[in-house]
C-alpha cells in the first residue's frame, strides 16, 4: 500500500525530513479529498482533474502507486470525456488514500 522508498532517497534517509513530507500529505490530502468530492457533487470535471493532477506527485512521495494510477485514470476519464466513470473512480480514490493514513501515521510514530 505504501512504500516509502522514493522518499527515503529522495530525503537521503533523512527521518526527520520523511516525516515533515508524510505530515504535509496527511495535513494537505484530506482537504484535496473534500474539494475533489464537491467537484463531483457539482460535476465540475475540469476542476476534479485539476486536483487529481496536483496530487499525483504526493501519491508518488508517499508511495502510494494504486493512488496515483487512479488519479491519472481520472485526468484521462476528463480529457476523453468519459465522465461517467468519475464519481467511481473519485471512490476508489478516496478509498486508498483513506486506508493509508494509518499506514502513514504509523510510520511518523514508529520512527
């Protein structure tokens, strides 16, 4: 689910600075999340794709690949105007992202 390896080079093994990136996304992805989730709601599609597009290199730092590849299948679903398949792939989403939090926050406390 996560695999921190691209942040541990990135950081130079530096845990302090591994866990100031992990905050950042657990502070800055929920919101992400909420305003992705409106844009649905209000089938705003090039905002969801705007979103979807900033947190992909979040996705990358944390490891998070299964995100990341239903971000870019949500950009792609935009530009090729196949909005039907967004609320489900906004669910998915928001699914992986919710169930590595825990993952996330057990690194910070675990180091």
């Amino acid at each position: 689910m996560v695999d921190l390896s691209f942040l541990e080079t990135f950081t130079k093994g530096n845990k302090d600075k591994m866990k100031r990136y992990i905050n950042i996304y657990l502070k800055i992805a929920p919101e992400t999340f909420q305003n992705m989730e409106q844009h649905v709601i209000d089938k705003d599609w090039e905002q969801l794709r705007i979103k979807a597009h900033s947190l992909k290199p979040q996705a990358d730092y944390m490891g998070i690949a299964s995100l990341k590849a239903v971000l870019v299948e949500m950009e792609q679903s935009v530009h090729e105007e196949k909005f039907e398949r967004l609320r489900e792939l906004y669910e998915k989403a928001a699914k992986i992202h919710a169930e590595s939090i825990p993952h996330l926050k057990n690194i910070i406390a675990s180091s």
